[in-house]
C-alpha cells in the first residue's frame, strides 16, 4: 500500500455533542416511534424530534431554519394517506427516508420516482434494525469522499447528483490524468466511480495505475460502462476494479454497490483498529 492512507476512526458510528445532527422522526405509533427514537439516539448519536402527524410536522419544519439533516416518516398517517407527509419533506428539500407497511411494485415505483434516500417495509421482524441501519449509512456517508471520472458532462453530472443525495462529498474529473491529479490533491478520497470510455485513458487503464500504488482496502474502484460486452466486467476486476456496474443500472443497484463497497471500508477500518493495540502488546511484551 503505497502513498495514500485512511484516517481510522473518522467512520465513528455515534457523533461528538457538538456534531450532533438533528433528525426528524414522523410516525403516529407510540411504539415505533419510542423504539426508534431510543435506537436512533443510543445507536447514533443524533437527536430526534418526533411527531405524529403532518400538521405537526408542518409546525416543526416550516421554518427555512429549522436544522434538520434528515427526515424519517411513515409514507401513510392519519392526515397523509397518500404520502402527503414525504411530498412536504421533499418540497422543503428535507431528505427523507420511509417506512410502510404495505409494498408492492407500483409502490416502490412511486416511491423511487420521488427521489427518497431510502425505503424500508416495516412489517418484517427486521424492520428496526433495516431503519436504523438506512439512518447510519446517510449519516456516515458524509465522512467519505468520493471521485467520479466520466468525460461526459451529463453521465458526470447524473451520477454526482446520486451520490450528493445520499450526503457522500464528491469530486468530479473529466479525464483520467485528471482524476490521477484529484487522488493526489485528495488523498482522502476513498473510493473511485470510472467511466470506460474516456479520451486520453479508458477506466481500464486508469484502474491499472490506481492499483499500482493504492491497495483495495484503502482506496475502492468501481468501473462502469455503456457497452454491451459481457468480457469487460471481468477485464476490470482483473485490473484490480472492487466491483463493476453496466449503464443502464436501476438506481437501487446503484444504491446498494456504493453501499456494499462503503461497508467493506468501514469493515476494514475496524479490524485495523482492532488489530493496531493487539500489535502494540506484542511489541511490548
């Protein structure tokens, strides 16, 4: 591993007093909403406002002000049978994450259609741990940054716009000597989304060079392409690519892949950290 490093322990799971983000929980159960309030603030380290309905909610973040990082909501409620409540958290631009307990196809069209973060069915007995474990990625999202390399502007520009709603720092460059140039200016980019078909160098060759001085475990490739050839999937992942995805992807595979390869990072992370004071007694016994 040559040249580039993480910072271990920035990936905390719970935030400083001061760091402290603000979560606004909507649901009209007593009893989800104490679970998760518990869980959210115990777990992650935000704080949570929570209220049942969408006046209240109106009440709550009708301010321009009013601090919220995030919203997590039941998408029906007594006064938003029709997902009123996540309407009013997207016109104010508040992300939002939803839970429901009826799903079905056309739902989760609907749903994706309205650019939420994330949804999760609650009627499964995993539903409170799926929730939180949707807050835990957004709010650690923010501590990673990531380089997307595509030299179409538009492609560019519709996959920075996924990654930033999902609250990930992101860094454009249009070429390959490019984003060579961005890994060096950032050393803290720790994961690399490369189009294929680029002018000076192909997203092959770029992962071929990334790979000779940055390992796996620190800095996560990801190549992506519009080609229908079967082969290029694997020329990638022999060039040392940590994953591969074909255009056109739905969003929720794009989703889960960044997802996966974050929580490999963070793995990783935590067996260096536990690894580092079992060398430490070795070295001092």
């Amino acid at each position: 591993m040559l040249g580039h490093s993480t910072t271990l322990g920035k990936h905390s799971n719970t935030l400083p007093m001061a760091e402290r983000l603000r979560v606004l929980l909507v649901e009209d159960s007593r009893m989800f909403t104490s679970a998760l309030k518990y869980r959210f603030e115990a777990e992650l380290g935000v704080d949570v406002v929570t209220c049942s309905s969408l006046a209240e909610m109106r009440g709550l973040a009708g301010d321009e002000n009013h601090g919220f990082f995030l919203a997590v909501t039941d998408l029906n409620l007594p006064d938003s049978p029709h997902c009123e409540a996540l309407d009013y958290a997207l016109e104010i631009d508040l992300p939002a994450i939803v839970f429901t307990g009826k799903f079905d196809f056309n739902m989760r069209e609907k749903i994706l259609k309205k650019n939420v973060l994330d949804y999760v069915i609650k009627d499964t007995d995993r539903a409170f741990d799926e929730i939180v474990q949707a807050v835990r990625r957004i709010v650690t999202n923010r501590n990673y940054r990531i380089l997307v390399v595509d030299d179409t502007k538009t492609q560019r520009s519709i996959l920075c716009s996924m990654l930033r709603a999902q609250k990930f720092d992101v860094i454009e460059a249009s070429s390959g000597a490019e984003a060579l140039e961005m890994i060096d200016l950032n050393p803290d980019i720790q994961l690399v989304l490369t189009d294929y078909h680029m002018g000076d160098m192909d997203g092959y060759q770029l992962t071929r060079k990334l790979r000779r001085s940055y390992s796996d475990d620190v800095l996560r490739v990801i190549g992506i392409s519009n080609s229908a050839d079967p082969q290029l999937s694997a020329s990638f992942l022999k060039a040392g690519a940590s994953d591969f995805l074909y255009r056109p992807f739905v969003q929720e595979e794009f989703q889960c892949r960044i997802a996966q390869n974050i929580a490999i990072l963070n793995k990783l992370d935590e067996l260096k950290k536990a690894a580092y004071p079992a060398a430490a007694v070795v070295a001092n016994a």
